[in-house]
C-alpha cells in the first residue's frame, strides 16, 4: 500500500489566501476554487465585481486540471490545435486556460482553478496560490 498526501481545510485556506491576494493587488475580480484530487469542490470564493458565470468555469477548470494531473491550457491547446473530438472527452468541461494542478511530490493532490480575467491571469493567480503551499 502507498501513503496518499491529501489536502487539508487549513491547506486550502492557505493556497486561497495567497490567489486572492494576487488578484487584489493586480485589481482582478475573479471566482477562486480549489478541489481535491478527485476534482471535488472545497473552496469556492467569489470577489466583487466578477461575472456570475465565472462561479461555474472556474470549479470546472480546477476539477479539468485535477482529473487530467496537468494543466487546463493542455486540453485548450489540443482543440485549439485542430483535434476537435477531444470536446467529448466525459467529465472535462473547463478545458481553458486557468485550471492548475496542486503537486506535491509528484502525486496531484488537488487543483485551483480561476476565472474572471484573461485566462493568462487566470492561471498566474492559481499559481500564486499554490506557491504558498509549504510542504
């Protein structure tokens, strides 16, 4: 049997704090979520401003980037590359840009996911995020 690392509230806490701080000093409204290895849902944080939708995209690019071990922007670049078919992939529905794995001593432990500015911005919050992570 293997040792599973898994994420815990405080975890979250931390990796949420660290997205929001990013995207408040660079003045972006945007939905935070962050989900465990299976893709689901453990944090959800709407800033002011932000367009309803992104309450939707970003929980499903982080659950993307989870189940998948690696980033969103894979799955937008292979269809953007001409691989149409890949939009019937089952339970990835936030193929863009945004969604980034959480890893921690190669195993994917979970995934954050942003949505509320360019997707380029999206992606450099969750990684601030998940920057802040000590492990």
């Amino acid at each position: 049997m293997q040792t599973k690392l898994v994420l815990t509230l405080d975890d979250v806490k931390v990796i949420a704090a660290a997205a929001e701080a990013e995207a408040k000093v660079n003045g972006w409204a945007v939905v935070i979520a962050i989900v465990d290895d299976g893709g689901h849902l453990m944090w959800l944080q709407r800033l002011d401003g932000v367009a309803p939708i992104s309450s939707h995209i970003a929980p499903a690019k982080a659950a993307t980037a989870a189940l998948g071990r690696r980033e969103s922007k894979v799955y937008e670049d292979i269809i953007n590359n001409g691989r149409y078919s890949f939009l019937s992939a089952p339970l990835l529905e936030g193929m863009l840009e945004g969604g980034v794995p959480i890893m921690v001593n190669g195993q994917c432990v979970g995934a954050v996911g942003v949505s509320g500015v360019k997707s380029s911005e999206d992606a450099q919050i969750a990684k601030a995020g998940i920057a802040a992570l000590v492990v």
